[in-house]
C-alpha cells in the first residue's frame, strides 16, 4: 500500500464536457461569421432544391474540423493529468509515462487531420472517384499501427450457426487489417453520398456519433450494483466493472482497459456531437451554409477512429444500416452498371414545393448485367425503371438512392419532411443496432 494514496484521475470527462459545449457555442457562432469570407473565396453552391438562386457558403466543414481538432488538441493533456500530478509529487520515474495512450491520441488526430485535408482537396478541386477512395486508406495506416504495437487482436469470435465449420475464434490475420483499412474508406464516403437536402449529411453523422456516445457509456463502471448509478470511475473508485460485451474481443484484456478505450472514444465523440449539433442550426431547411465533402470526411474518419482504436468496429458497423443500403443500392451507378450523374438529388417541383424521384437515362441501351440488376431491383420496389413500349429495353430508371427510395415508396414530400424521415430511418436503424448489439447477440453468440 502506497504511502500518500494516489489521487482520484482528474476527471477528464468533465473536461471533454465542457469542451463540447465550447464546440457547440463556437460552430454556431463561427459558421454565420465567416460564411462570406467562404462566398468571397469562391467556395460556395446553390441550392438546387429551391427557387432561389443565392450562393450559399460551401465547405463550411472546414470551420467544424478547425474547432473540432483545435479542441481535441487543447484536449490532450487532460486524459495524463493524473499521471502529471502523480510524476511530481510521488517523483514517480518518467518511463511510467502512458507513452501507448499518448500515440493512440496522436495518430487518431493525424488520420482525423488528413481526412479534413482530402475533404477540403475534394470541395475545391471535386477529386475523381478512383482517387479519392485509397486516400482515406493510407491515412488509416497510422491507426493500424497503433493498433499493431498493442499486439491488436485479429481474431473474430465465430457466431455460433456457422462454429461446426470455422470453430470459435478464426484468427483474420491480416484481412483483419485490410477490413479495417476499408472502414475507413467506407464511413468517409458511405455519409458522403446521401446527401444534397439540406440537413442530410450533418444528421447522419450527429446521430451515428451520439449513438457511439450511447454504447460507450454502456462500458463505464457506473456501479458494481447497479449500471446506471454514478460513474465511480470518475469518483475515482476501482469498481469491478461488470459489461455488457459479448462480441468485443477487449474482453481479453481486462476490463480496466475496456473503460479505457470507451473513454477515449468519448473523448472524440463528445466534442463530434457539440460541432455537428452547432452546424445543423446553419444547416437545417431552409440551409444557410453547406458541409462539403469536407464535413462528411471529417465525421466519417473520426467514426473509424474511435471503432479502430476502441475495438468496437463491429458494431459500429450496425450504427451505418442505412449507409449500408445506400450503399448497396447505390452500387451499380457508382461501378458503372447504371449511369451516374453528377448529382442525383431528388428532382424538385417548384410549383409544388415537393420532392420527386430523379433518374438517369440511358444513352444506350444497358447491358445484359445491368438489365438483370434493375429488373431485380425494380421486383424489390428499390427503383423504377421506364422501359420501352415496344422492345421492354430499359429508358430510365430512378436514381438509386435512399432518399430517392423514399420518395418511391412513401411518395412525394417536402425537402424538410425528406430529411426527418432520413433522421427518423437512422434512428430506427441505431434501436435495431443496439437490439442486436444487447438484445439478440446470445442468439448467435454464446456469453
Ligand atoms: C454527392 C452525391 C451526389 C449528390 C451530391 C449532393 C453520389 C455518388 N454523389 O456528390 O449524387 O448530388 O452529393 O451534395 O451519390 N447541395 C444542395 N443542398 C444541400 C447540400 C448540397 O443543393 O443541402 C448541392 C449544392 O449545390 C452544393 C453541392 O450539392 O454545392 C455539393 O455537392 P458535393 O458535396 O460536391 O457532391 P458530391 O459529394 O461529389
Ligand atoms: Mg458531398
């Protein structure tokens, strides 16, 4: 037993806290200032789902990403303030120093860093697809290092249908890796492409991070009686921490590391939430300032983060269920099965006010493949196609997104009423995620 008990860790979660609603109060402050500094260097759009034709600031992500890494920076003395304090006064020896903690918070912050770079290359110069999808790549290399230093896990519990074939654990090895360098790509772009309405790209990153908030949360000690009492972590209590994890593969490690790794994802996505809840103010119908693909980088980079260097990218897989389907429907436009236009927002009916399906035609006549595909599609109710009266040759055909989903199937509404319903879809999809995740994970999954 030490001599002079060691003092309670500051709480750096109150920090993070605090931080967040700086994030808040400076989006909303700074969004409106410097919109016309945007405007005047050229970065700035019209809103194609309206009447007027007024520029509107664009790549306003660049000022949610400033503040956004500028607080998180300001931020990383506070998780090592215990240890500070401790080093001094019990003249503890420097080699004791979180170094490992210390390069999780630097390389998260470079990948984060480099994703607001290609963000911004993107708004100003539009990068071609095929460029633009390895960058997110190689800027998670940092992060699999890190994760490769702490003798990452690679192995994946089998779920229990499939175990009399592959056992309980299949160790992944280096697909693991590639998986999660694929994460990456997937959560910058999956955001990036359900978007043109306004609100749609800041709501979806907004309730993905507050859902991350919520699962973390879940991982605290909050008591050793019962869950959702004080967290004694911050009291600086030792709680035997009892958690709900089944699949995480951190379970291995100790639960001490667990709160850990849940922490640090809080400490990302708290002040995630405060930038994107400032941002969406500015960016609800009707919009004053657009994301760019700035925002959307930004968001998606710190979701693969936290999944990464938390361990939890399973399920935070769950929390992109409608990604997931934009992006499965979206396939045969962006693999040139269907042709893409620039934009496939909704088509907008001025007289009206409401939003219809937009298409994409056909020049020629599509390929066998792309005719199975949309007919296969079109069974489903995922798209409309308009064939020819005579020959049934595929014309035109719906754009293959979920909001054009939407408006197929609930018919056509307001832009406004198309990003609630976007809000309300991905809020059912977190319910279900966490269902899964807690509710039904013993089915497929033993204790
Ligand atoms: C993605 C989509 C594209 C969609 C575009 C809309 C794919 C493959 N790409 O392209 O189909 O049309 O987003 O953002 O699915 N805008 C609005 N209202 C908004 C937000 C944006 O009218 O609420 C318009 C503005 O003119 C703005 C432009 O969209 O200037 C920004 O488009 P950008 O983000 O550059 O498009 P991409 O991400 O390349
Ligand atoms: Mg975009």
């Amino acid at each position: 037993r030490p001599l002079v008990e060691p003092p309670p860790p500051l709480p750096a979660l109150h920090a993070s806290l605090g931080f967040s609603l700086l994030a808040f109060l400076w989006t909303l402050y700074l969004v409106p200032a410097l919109g016309q500094t945007f405007v005047k260097a050229g970065l700035k759009g019209r809103d194609l789902l309206k009447v007027y034709n007024d520029d509107i600031p664009e790549s306003m992500g660049l000022i949610c990403a400033s503040i956004y890494i500028l607080l998180l920076i300001l931020f990383i003395p506070f998780p090592f303030s215990h240890f500070m304090s401790l080093s001094t006064s019990e003249g503890l020896a420097k080699q004791e120093f979180p170094h490992f903690q210390l390069s999780v918070y630097l390389s998260s912050i470079l990948s984060i860093l480099m994703a607001t770079l290609l963000g911004f290359l993107d708004d100003v110069f539009d990068i071609r697809w095929r460029h633009k999808v390895p960058i997110p790549i190689i800027a998670s290399i940092p992060l699999l290092m890190v994760y490769y230093a702490e003798s990452g896990n690679t192995n994946v519990v089998v779920p229990l249908p499939v175990r009399f074939l592959f056992g309980t654990l299949i160790n992944l090895g280096p697909l693991y890796y590639v998986y999660m360098a694929l994460l990456s790509t997937f959560a910058t772009n999956s955001i990036n492409i359900i978007a043109g309405i306004n609100g749609s790209e800041v709501s979806q990153a907004l309730i993905i991070a507050m859902s991350v908030v919520l699962n973390d949360l879940l991982y605290l000690p909050w008591s050793t009686s019962y869950r959702f009492r004080l967290p004694l972590y911050l009291l600086g209590g030792e709680a035997d921490i009892d958690v709900g994890g089944v699949w995480s593969a951190g379970m291995a490690h100790g639960s001490r590391q667990l709160v850990e790794r849940h922490l640090l994802s809080l400490y990302f996505m708290l002040p995630l939430v405060g930038v994107c809840l400032g941002f969406l103010y500015h960016n609800w119908y009707p919009a004053r300032a657009f994301p760019g693909d700035t925002l959307c980088y930004v968001t998606g980079m710190a979701f693969a983060v936290v999944g990464i260097q938390a361990h939890f990218s399973k399920t935070l897989l769950l929390f992109f269920i409608p990604q997931i389907f934009n992006f499965v429907l979206s396939c045969p436009q962006l693999f040139g099965l269907v042709p893409c236009p620039r934009h496939r927002v909704p088509r907008f009916d001025a007289n009206t006010n409401l939003l219809h399906p937009s298409k994409a035609m056909f020049e020629r006549p599509p390929s066998r493949l792309s005719t199975v595909v949309l007919r296969l599609f079109a069974a489903f109710g995922l798209t409309e196609l308009t064939t020819h009266p005579k020959s049934g040759t595929i014309l035109e055909v719906t754009n293959l997104t979920i909001l054009n989903f939407f408006l197929l199937r609930i018919g056509p509404m307001s832009e406004k009423r198309l990003t609630q319903t976007l809000i309300a879809t991905q809020i059912s999809g977190s319910l279900l995620a966490f269902i899964v995740r807690y509710g039904l994970a013993w089915l497929v999954y033993d204790g």
